[in-house]
C-alpha cells in the first residue's frame, strides 16, 4: 500500500521589502515540500492573511511599516495557536532576539542565511523545533545565564524614587500630576522618565507603564 504524499508546508512571507518577498518566493517555488500561500507588507496585513490562508509557518521580519513583528507574533498566535512563526531579521541585537521569543516566535533567524539553511530551518521549525541563528547562540545563552534583557533584570535597576515615578504613569497621571504628588518640578519628573525608558529599553510612556503591570503581577 502507498504512503499518501506528504502535504507541502504552507509559508505565509511578510516583509516590507518586494525584493526581500520576492526572493524568498522564489527560493521555495524552486524548492518541493514548499508552498507560498500568501504574501503581506505590515501587522495589519500579516494578521488578516494568517486569519484567512491559515500557513503552517509565517516567516517574518521585525521591521514593520505598521508596527513590529512582535505585535504580529502575538496576533497570530492569539489567532491561530498552532501557526508556527520563524523570523528573518537584519537585526542582531540580543535584546531584539529575546523580545521575539518573548513574544512566541519558534525560530529567530539573520537574513545573511544561505538558501538552505533556511529551507532546513523552515523544516525544522514546521516539526516543532525551535531554531535560532548560530550566530546569535553565544550572545542569547550569555543573556540568559546573566539576566540581562529580561524584565526582572530591568526593573532591579531602577532606583526607589524612579518606581515612584513609573508607577504614578502607569496609573495614567501627567507629568505635571506626578510632580505635584512628589513635590518635584515637571523638569525634574521628565528627567526621571527619560532614565526609566533607557533602563527599560522602552520609548514611550504606553511601554513602561504596560511593563510595570506584567511586572507587578508577578
């Protein structure tokens, strides 16, 4: 009796760039076991067409017109729990690469990657692998025994008077209410945030104060 042909993986591309999409269409046309069911541009986009071509693998950038892949990562997955999503970045760094994992991604891969160690790894991470570029292991494994980059990590470092600060803004008060509960000047508060966002390796008010809620629940 003949084994029924194995079904090609379903690859979902989403890249901003239509010479980085079109190249990697190109490289799993080429390739058999591959199939691309569609291609998207942005979050947005990612999102509704994971929604509607269900892939097996999404095959992702970072850098989004819209947003970040980690926002697209945690969509999709919310969506569609089983999808398996493997990033293909130009970014090296390893905070980068740790907010990917945080946020789901099963495979965390550096675009200068030849053709067949990504159609390996696509492979891999469809069969319920984890993958992340060699490239990358010495600096995530160093992370990971240190600590750093992880939010615990992060907050360690803020002083008594800097939680005061944060906590107050992510209770949804302005500078200028912050200041006047703690006697400060609005200058002086400003200040304080500024040293808040780079410890926390955040840019906007909306980040901190969403990290100092998953912070406090623990």
């Amino acid at each position: 009796m003949n084994a029924e042909p194995t079904k090609p993986l379903r690859v979902l591309l989403v890249d901003d760039s239509e010479v980085v999409r079109l190249g990697l269409r190109s490289l799993l046309d080429a390739e058999a076991g591959f199939t691309v069911v569609g291609e998207a541009v942005s979050v947005a986009t990612a999102v509704e067409a994971s929604r509607a071509l269900r892939p097996d693998v999404v095959l992702l950038d970072i850098k989004l017109p819209d947003g970040n892949g980690f926002d697209a990562c945690r969509q999709i997955l919310r969506l569609l729990p089983d999808t398996r999503i493997l990033v293909l970045s130009s970014v090296e760094e390893t905070r980068i690469v740790d907010e990917a994992i945080r946020a789901g991604a099963h495979g965390y891969l550096l675009k200068e990657i030849n053709a067949r160690a990504l159609v390996q790894a696509l492979q891999a991470v469809a069969a319920g692998k984890s993958i992340l570029d060699p490239a990358l292991t010495a600096r995530v494994m160093q992370m990971v025994k240190t600590g750093v980059g992880s939010g615990e990590s992060d907050f360690a470092q803020l002083s008594p008077q800097e939680r005061r600060v944060l906590a107050l803004i992510a209770e949804g008060h302005t500078n200028k209410e912050v200041a006047g509960a703690m006697g400060l000047s609005d200058k002086t508060i400003k200040n304080y945030l500024s040293t808040v966002f780079e410890k926390l390796h955040v840019s906007r008010r909306s980040q901190a104060a969403a990290l100092y809620a998953q912070q406090i629940r623990k």
